[in-house]
C-alpha cells in the first residue's frame, strides 16, 4: 500500500470518528444535562485523537525510512564494498535502488548487487505494511480512547482550541525556520564567495564580467565581480517601472473609488486587474516586439541613439504589469476610509478635490504605500521582461536608451546549467541574491517608518 492510499482510509476513519464523538455527545444531552461545549467541538476531539497520532507516525517513519534502509543495506554488503569512499559507496547504494526499482543502472551489477537490492525490495514492503499496521493500530486506539472520555462535563472545546493553538504556533516556527534557513544558506555561499573574491572589489567594483576562463594564461581568466553595474540596471529600470505604475495606478484607484459610478466600475475595474493575470513572458514578447521596436523607430525620428535592447523598453513594459497590484490595492484602502471623514470635509465647505488630497489620501496612506512597497519589490524581482527587452549588458549607465541587466537576471545566468559551486563564478549569484535580500529589507524597514508615523497621526 502506497502512502497516497494510506491517507484515503485514515480520512475516513477520521470522518467516521468525528460523527461518533458528536453523535456520543447529542447521547449525553438527551438525558437532560448540559453539556460543556458544543457537540461538534465533540465530534472534532475524537478525530484529532484518531488522525494525529497516525500522522505523527507516517511522517516520522518517512522521515526516517530511508536512513535506516541504507544502514541495513550497507551492513549486509560485502566487504569489498563496505569499505569503499563514501562517494563510491553513494554510487553503489544508487545502483542497488534503482535495480531494486526497475531504473537504469551505471554498469552490470554481480550478484551481490542483485542480492542487495532484492533485500532492499522486501525491506521496503515490509516497512511499507509496518507502517500501515501500526498507523490504524494507533487510529483505532485514539478512537477508543477519545470517545471513553466523551461525557457532559468534559471541556472538549478547550482541548480543540489547544491543539489549534498548538498547530498555528508550529506553523509560525516553520515560517521563522525556513526564512532563517534560506538567509543563512544565502549567507554562507556568499561567504565562501568572498573568501575567493575581495569584498571591496564586489562591492566598489565598476565592471561586471563574470565569465571564468578554464586555463590560467587566457584572457580574463580572473573574472571581474563589480556589483556596480548590475545594480544600477536593477534600479533604473525599476524606477522607470515605477514611475509609470505610481502615479497611473494611484489615479486609477481615485477615479474608480470617488468619480466613477457603479457601472463604469463594474467594467473598468475587472478589465484592469486583467493585466495581473498576464504571464510575464508575454510582456516579454510585447516588450521585444513592440515596445522595444516602437522606442527605437522615435529616437531615430528624433535623432537619438537608442539600443535594440533598452531599459526604457523594459521598464515602461514593467510599470505596465506592476499597474493592476498599485491600482487594486489602493482602491481597496480608499474605499475603507470611513464615509464621516469625506462628510466632515465636505461639511466644512471643502470640494471634492480637496476632500481627496487633504482628508482621504493621507488617511490611507498606509495602505497606499503598502501597495507600492509591493509595486517595489514585483519589479526588482522580476526577470523574463528584462531578459527579453532589456538583454544581458552590464553597462554602468543611467541612459535609459542603453541596454542594461539585474540582479535577478544576473543570478539566473550563473545558475543555468551544470555548475560546480566551487568557481566564484557561480558562487557570485549568491552574493548578488544576499545584496539584494538587504536592500529589499532596508526598503521594507522605510516603508514600515512612513506607514507607523502616519497611521500614528490618522488614527
């Protein structure tokens, strides 16, 4: 029995146990005492004492099947494989599990080998109807267990309720977990990166040539790693983006929550988160097809030079895209100012425009920064409309008619392929991405300032 099938029963035994529990407590209240909690709160005690402790052993013996299957495996070898180097050893185990599974192996496998995996085979059909047994075994004791305490004065809601708080506080320590995990993962590539390339020539460095050559007497072999460049790509065409997506977004959300009537915002409104729902490749091909075309045809007409590749291409294509989550979300903050605000102004003898600018915006300015915050970290993020509209160039320019790179593309690069994760060349991604983990938390660290002082003087 697979693990896909396993759960089909234990959710039905655990439905089964919910209607037990509940139709054990209606029981103790027809007899005229009152009961504690609420039947369901009953009926929801006995299913957790069913299904939590099975889960608990599933996951656990999943969590551990494969180390103990190796060491058994392992110990049952010869000899002459026992003691091989481990990464030879590696190699042996894999071929063990994929003759045991029918994959291909690296070369023909002697008896020892077939004898190995047949032993894996019934080792894991064993483990697999061990777990089976003692999951149910422990369903059912839940069960029987659970409803025997099933009586009017039991505080069944109080249990529930402390074994969700229970569920919402892992929950929370796996998010914190998994953040620390992923900086520090971030963290120590990046350090191992700077013990082969000097922190002051990532960090000052003018030039951005990651490309490593294979022997030492060829050109460029060394490499250059100046974060310069790619970062100010990274904030020229995200202030391109934002600069259309602002103040577009921002003006959409006002006429749609304080000039528009219900029909037009029944339309409009719909239509224009449409865009969110756009793939970004194909922002990509309207960016290479026909914004990027489009800019270079005008600065021709007007005597500029401009690049196939351009950072205005690829930064109005992004304010394009970042529009809907600017506009959708400040739409929902304006319309959440109370109504007595607007009426107090308007009751002052102030017009509809004043009321807007003075008395609404400010009040939902923590909102409104939220949704640019978001804008922000959308287009700093994003990687397929660069490539395609803005190319692989790490040019230090402000020249939005030049071709320029990010960060986000930069990383993509030094990751594609096979690579080993000793060449500083690919350990540079690593640093690009804890870089820019600062910077977007510095950003965050700002925008929670502004929504504190001025919710502080709205509230």
């Amino acid at each position: 029995m697979t693990i896909g099938v396993l759960w089909i029963p234990l959710v039905l035994l655990a439905a089964t146990s919910y209607l037990l529990g509940r139709k054990r407590a209606v029981q103790a209240a027809s007899t005229g005492v009152r009961l504690h909690s609420r039947p369901t709160y009953y009926g929801t005690y006995v299913a957790l004492w069913c299904l939590l402790p099975a889960v608990g052993v599933a996951a656990l013996w999943i969590a551990l099947e494969p180390w103990v299957l190796t060491h058994l495996i392992v110990r049952d070898l010869p000899d002459s494989y026992r003691h091989l180097p481990p990464d030879r050893l590696g190699l042996v185990l894999n071929d063990v599990k994929n003759l045991a599974t029918g994959a291909m192996v690296s070369g023909e496998p002697d008896a020892a080998l077939r004898a190995a995996a047949d032993h894996y085979r019934s080792l894991r059909s064993l483990g697999a109807s061990a777990m089976v047994v003692a999951c149910f075994s422990l369903a059912l004791l839940g069960l029987f267990w659970s409803i025997r305490r099933v009586r009017a004065d039991f505080r069944a809601r109080n249990q529930v309720e402390r074994v969700i708080r229970g569920f919402l506080i892992l929950s929370a320590t796996l998010a914190v977990f998994t953040t620390v995990g992923i900086v520090l993962s971030v963290l120590f590539e990046a350090l191992r990166f700077f013990r082969a390339v000097p922190p002051w020539e990532f960090f000052f460095g003018l030039q951005w040539s990651p490309q490593m050559a294979i022997r030492a007497d060829q050109v460029g072999s060394s490499g250059a790693f100046g974060m310069i460049p790619v970062f100010t790509g990274t904030m020229l065409i995200s202030a391109i983006a934002m600069g259309l997506a602002v103040p577009v977004g921002l003006f959409s959300a006002i006429y749609l929550s304080e000039y528009a009537s219900r029909a037009v915002r029944a339309v409009v409104k719909p239509l224009l988160e449409i865009l969110a729902g756009v793939p970004t490749v194909v922002y990509g091909f309207f960016a290479a097809l026909t914004v990027g075309p489009t800019i270079r045809h005008m600065g021709e007409w007007l005597g500029l030079e401009v690049a196939s590749e351009s950072a205005l291409a690829a930064g109005l294509v992004m304010g394009i895209m970042i529009i809907p989550f600017i506009s959708s979300l400040s739409d929902d903050v304006i319309n959440a100012v109370p109504q007595d605000l607007r009426d107090g102004s308007l009751a002052l003898g102030a017009t509809r425009s004043e009321t807007i600018r003075q008395v609404v915006l400010p009040a939902a300015l923590p909102g409104i920064m939220g949704g640019v915050l978001l804008g922000v970290s959308r287009a700093i993020g994003e990687t397929m409309i660069v490539v395609m509209a803005a190319g692989l160039s790490a040019n230090l320019t402000m020249n939005p008619l030049q071709a320029v790179t990010t960060v986000t593309v930069q990383i993509v690069t030094l990751l594609v392929g096979d690579q080993e994760f000793d060449s500083p060349k690919t350990l540079a991604a690593f640093a690009l991405g804890l870089v820019l983990f600062l910077v977007t938390l510095v950003l965050n660290v700002i925008s929670l300032a502004v929504v504190r002082r001025y919710r502080e003087q709205y509230e």
